[in-house]
C-alpha cells in the first residue's frame, strides 16, 4: 500500500474520458499527488470546434477546477493543447502541460506510419510544426467522428470498429493522437496487425518531472505489488461525474 497524497493536488483535464488514460498513467506512476479529473463531456467532440471555441469551453470548466487549488493541470487531450496551450498558460498561474501526438517515439520505430487524430489536431500549425520536424512521411487520418463514436459506446465498443471510423490501408505504426483513441487501442492495433503509440507515459512523465516527484512505478520495479494495491486519492469534476469515475474504475486495474 502505497502513502496517502504529499499534500499537492493536480488537475488532469480532457474534453471526456479520453483523458482517463493519462490520469491512470499519473497515477501509477505518482500515486503521492491528490488527483482532479476535470471533464466537460456533455460538450464533446471538442475536435470539430474552433480554436476561440475550445479555449471558451475549456477554459470555463478549469476556472471553475481552479476551486481546488492545484499545483499543476495536465491537459490530458491532444485537441486542447493543439488549440490553445499558450492561452491557457497565459490565463493560470501555474505549470500546464499539454500533450501532443506521439509521433517521435513514432519515428524512431520507423515504418510506415499512421496518425489518428481529431480535425482540430491535425489542422493545427501546432501538429503541422511536430509533424514536419519529426515524421513528415507519416499519413495523418484527421476524423470527425472518432473520438465522438468513443465517447458514446465506452462501455460496449465492438471487437471491430465500423470501418468507415478508420482508413484504409497497411500500417507499421499508429500514433494514437487522441486520448479518446486509447480505449480502441486494442481495435486499432489488430486492424493494422500494427505497434500502437500513446501520450500516456509521456504526459504523466512530464507531471513527475516539473513537480520534482518520484516515480512509484520506477522505485517498486521487480516487486510482486500491483497497481490494485494503490491508494491514490481521486475526485471527478465537471461533465458526467459518474460515467468518468465508473470507467476509471474499469480501467484502474
Ligand atoms: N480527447 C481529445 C484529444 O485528445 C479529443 C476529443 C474531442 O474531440 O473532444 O484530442
């Protein structure tokens, strides 16, 4: 069993349960931190919206999280930070971190490469500029659809997901540019027979390094303890409480 909280809280925000996945990773990794999901899922798909509009909206649910006082907010969604990380630094006094694409682990694997992203993300000058510099052949698959389809089938998603929600083609490697996208990961990679890429480890990495905390995971590696053992403490705000905590106790195994 793993000590209660070091005192410092972190919000962890997505525009719904995408953002579910990075929380699990925080935790894990530093289950000493107190933990905020912020949500705002009766708004979702946050990916067909506007720059202005994304940064109204998510800006209006994390004032509201501020409450809580945190010491960091991790923008566990990759549209989001796509869209307006900068603003959303200007506006919180505290470190905000964003996610982007994993397309750099992405590149170093090589092969013929896929990015699944919303059309907010892959339109960005954000993505264009991480995408130029890293992995200019990948084939990026921007979708309307996606994440929205995940959102509202999380607890009964299809062993094959409809075919018109994914491209065409042979691939060596998916980046997952959506957290939504974690929850087809499984889908995804048997579509393509392909190795998948996520945030998840980066983003929750990224938390443990500006807080100057260290990694459970890393300390307990070779113990038989297992991530049911934690005890990380952990409140749901915005959006739809119940759903984002019924399935983060799915997903926290
Ligand atoms: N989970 C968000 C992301 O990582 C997007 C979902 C949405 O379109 O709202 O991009």
């Amino acid at each position: 069993m793993v000590k209660k909280n070091d005192g410092r809280t972190a919000v962890v925000f997505d525009s719904g349960i995408g953002g579910l996945n990075v929380l699990r990773a925080c935790a894990l990794h530093y289950p000493q931190l107190k933990y905020i999901y912020a949500a705002d899922n009766y708004r979702v798909p946050y990916g067909n919206r506007s720059g202005e509009e994304v940064f109204a909206l998510a800006s209006a649910v994390l004032d509201g999280a501020m409450s809580y006082r945190p010491d960091a907010v991790v923008i566990a969604c990759n549209t989001v930070t796509a869209e307006c990380i900068s603003e959303l630094r200007r506006r919180y006094p505290i470190p905000v971190i964003g996610m982007q694409p994993a397309v750099k682990p992405a590149a170093k694997f090589g092969g013929k490469c896929l990015v699944l992203a919303t059309a907010a993300t892959a339109n960005s000058l954000n993505f264009k500029n991480l995408l130029s510099k890293y992995y200019p052949e990948a084939e990026v698959f921007a979708s309307q659809e996606l994440a929205d389809y995940i959102e509202k089938n999380v607890f009964s998603l299809p062993e094959t997901l409809p075919k018109d929600l994914l491209p065409d083609g042979n691939f060596d490697a998916a980046v997952l540019g959506c957290t939504h996208y974690m929850f087809a990961a499984k889908q995804i990679s048997r579509r393509y027979s392909c190795q998948i890429f996520d945030g998840a480890e980066g983003t929750a990495a990224r938390l443990g390094e500006i807080l100057g905390i260290s990694d459970h995971q890393a300390i307990k590696s070779g113990k038989t303890d297992h991530a049911g053992a934690l005890s990380v403490d952990i409140s749901f705000y915005g959006g739809n409480v119940d759903k984002n905590s019924a399935i983060f106790k799915q997903i926290f195994v």
